[in-house]
C-alpha cells in the first residue's frame, strides 16, 4: 500500500502540489477553478486561448465550468507552454 494514493500530484507554475483526494465533485471544482488561473495567466479570452492551444472551445468551456474534467496530464502541459512561452516573452 503506497503513501501517495490518497493525494493528487498537480504540477502548477512549476511547484508540484499536493492535494488530498475528495470527492469527484469538488476534484472538477478545483481542476476547473486551476485551468481558468493559467488561461488568466495569458491574458487571453477563452476563444482565443483554445485557439492558441488547438483545443476545441467547447472542451475548453467545459473544463472550466467543471461540466467536464481536464486531465491532469494536459493541465500540466498547458501549464508548461504558459510558463515558457511567458519566459520568452511571446504572451
């Protein structure tokens, strides 16, 4: 029995965090709530964020209603591009 199966691992803004496991609900809030944080991030609508990524806009829209999960894989790839691509000062 491991001792990181009741966490999540999240990378954000380079900083793993570490987030005890709750409820399917409240685990979409806080997706949801940390995808809007890095689109803020950019300055960028939705529309234009979801373009700047190739992400359909309504995959983007439901993430951040929390209709739908973003995988925590891609929230940590969208995360990387926004860091490196504010640290070369292209958004």
């Amino acid at each position: 029995m491991s001792n990181f199966e009741n966490y999540d691992f999240i990378l954000h803004d380079g900083v793993v965090i570490e987030n005890e496991k709750a409820d399917k609900e409240g685990r979409k809030k806080r997706m949801s709530a940390m995808c809007v944080k890095v689109r803020e991030q950019t300055n960028m609508n939705r529309k234009e964020f979801a373009e700047w990524l190739g992400i359909p806009y309504r995959t983007m829209q439901d993430w951040e209603r929390g209709v739908s999960e973003v995988p925590d894989y891609v929230l940590n790839l969208i995360a990387y591009k926004v860091k490196n691509e504010k640290e070369k000062g292209n958004i």
